[in-house]
C-alpha cells in the first residue's frame, strides 16, 4: 500500500505539539500557535513571492468593521462565561473569570466606540462579576501554594502548625463557599452584559481608534514594567501582572484573526508567550502573598519558618518575572501595533 502523507496543516500540527507541548496545550494560545505555523509553511508551498524577502499584507477576515468583529470577540467570551457557570464542573468558576478577563480586555479596546460612559459602566459589572466569583480561586491557589511549599521543603516545613492550616484550608474549600452562592447573581450580571452589547452597534468603522487604544495597553504595561523595576514590592508586581495580561489577550485577538503582517508571526507569538510566562509567574508570587497573610493571623508556632521559604521564593520568581517581561517592550508601542495588528484594517 502506497504511503500517504499527511496534510500540512496536521504535520505542523505535530511538530508544534513535540516542540511546545506547554503551549500548544495552552487553549486559545494553542490554536494562534498551529494557526502561525499552518499559515507561514502554506505561504511556501503556494506562494509565488516565497523567499524573496517581500511579505506581504495579509487580509483580516472580510466583511464586517474592525469594531463589529471585537464586539463579536467580547460576546463569545461572555458567552462562555455563561455556559461555563450554567455547568456544574468543578473548573467552572475559574473558567468563567478567564473569560470575563478576556471580554474586558476586548472591551479596552473599544474604549473609543463605546464611549467613555457605556465602558465605564459595563467595565465596571464585569469587573464586580470576576470579583464576586474569587474568594473560591483564592483558597484553591492558598492550598495548592502550601502543598507545593511543603513538597518542597519538607523536613523545615511539616510540622504541626502548618498541617493545621493545610487541614483548615481543605476543610474551607469543601464547604460551600461564596462564590458557589453567588453564581446566580453573576449569570444575571453577565446575561444582562451580553444583551447590552449584543444590541450595540459601532457608530465608528474605522479601525484607528483600535490601534490607538492597542498602543495605549502595550503603554501602560511598559510603564508598570518600570515601576515594579524601582520597586518590585507584590503591588508593583500585580499591577504589572493585570496590564500584560491586557496586552497578551489582546494580542491573542488580533492574531488569531489572521491580521498579522507576513513574517511578524515569530514576534506576535513571542509576545504572546512571554505574557503569558510573565502573568503565571507573579502569579505565583501573589498566590504566596496571600498565603503570607494567611500565615501571619495563625498562632504562633512554625511561622518563621514558613514565611522565610515565601519570601525566598517570591524574590525568585519576581526576578524571573522582569527579566521575561524585558523581553516583551524591545519595541516602541506603534512598532508592536503594527506587528501584531498590522492587517487589521484590510477588510
């Protein structure tokens, strides 16, 4: 029997999946990765301008106005914030604040067309909604610190008093917790969100205002790279944490809409992938935070110990945070734009 050669696209699939398993499992990253490659190995073997060194502007999906396809974009994801809370899966709630993040960083970038009062306002329900799903989250990331704590260091750390606390932590998330009760409140939140702006229709059809607000998040997030550099307290660190997630989510939309410029995938994924690198590790050294404070309202007893290997490993994983987040603004906010957003307005 004649061997058959697998299509391209499932060829680059399975590279990409020996080469960057962390990614390529990685949800909406994962797709925008096999999307890159798919799209850079199709160019060579159908494009008549392959290897001459002249890319060429690559057409963003047809037919509808930058803002309407954003508004398309921030409906699906509260969209699946609502499916995920309707479910019963025990992943729900921390699906849906993803989600809501990604529809908030959607609607940052329709700042201009919504208008200072409307983003405000639905700015502000989302952000109440993720915050009265999070207690849930908190405890889960306390314990899961506390168990990584322990597994790492176990003969300084197993002792009585920090089992307690590990006993108590499991003991809080196996009752019914706040977020639990407060799911109906946020479903109606967010069904009220999504009729909102599924009724909304953009007064403003060129893709300008856009970019603009696209330099303006890479912009913040260079500036609060700088202010957690003077000083890399957990608040500096968190601040930066929120604004490169902005800027990774709204990377992620833009590229996994085909609006690259030919050869700027490389850069579009790198940034991509270092915010997420950059968010997951002060994320880490937040989750220790709050253990911290956690561990400062217990009895006395194996305290020091405990918070000498917290702080230890946050000014570790700080370090590491600012020096991948270097590695995101080497370009000024109008050459990252017209990288990542660069066939945005060819429709």
């Amino acid at each position: 029997m004649p061997h058959t050669r697998a299509p391209l696209s499932l060829r680059v699939a399975r590279r990409l999946t020996k080469r960057y398993p962390g990614v390529v499992a990685g949800g909406v990253v994962g797709g925008v990765v096999v999307a890159f490659a798919v799209s850079r190995a199709a160019r060579r073997h159908r494009s008549p301008a392959a290897g001459t060194g002249q890319p060429a502007k690559r057409a963003s999906p047809v037919g509808e106005p930058p803002a309407a396809r954003l508004q398309g974009v921030v409906l699906a994801q509260l969209q699946r914030a609502i499916t995920e809370l309707e479910g019963t899966d025990q992943d729900a709630i921390h699906e849906a604040r993803k989600a809501i993040k990604r529809a908030r960083a959607g609607l940052r970038l329709l700042r201009a067309q919504l208008g200072k009062d409307s983003f405000e306002r639905e700015n502000a329900a989302l952000r109440q909604c993720a915050l009265s799903l999070a207690q849930t989250r908190d405890t889960q990331a306390m314990l899961a610190t506390l168990n990584s704590l322990l597994e790492r260091h176990p003969k300084k750390l197993v002792k009585a008093p920090v089992l307690a606390l590990q006993a108590q932590l499991y003991g809080e998330l196996a009752s019914v917790s706040s977020a639990q009760q407060s799911r109906p409140q946020a479903l109606a939140q967010l069904r009220q969100a999504h009729e909102r702006l599924r009724v909304w229709r953009p007064s403003e059809a060129e893709p300008k205002p856009i970019e603009g607000e696209f330099e303006r998040i890479y912009e913040r997030a260079r500036k609060k790279l700088k202010a957690a550099r003077k000083h890399p307290n957990t608040g500096k660190m968190h601040d930066l944490r929120k604004r490169v997630k902005d800027l990774r989510y709204s990377a992620e939309m833009f590229s996994a809409q085909g609006a690259l410029i030919a050869g700027e995938e490389h850069y579009a994924l790198r940034l991509i992938e270092n915010s997420r690198r950059v968010s997951d590790l002060i994320g880490e050294e937040h989750d220790l935070a709050l253990l911290a404070e956690r561990v400062r309202a217990q009895p006395k007893g194996e305290r020091k110990a405990i918070l000498r290997q917290i702080d230890k490993r946050q000014r570790r994983l700080r370090t590491r945070a600012l020096l991948r987040a270097q590695r995101i603004f080497r370009r000024s906010p109008r050459a990252a734009r017209r990288a990542v957003m660069g066939g945005w307005a060819t429709r």
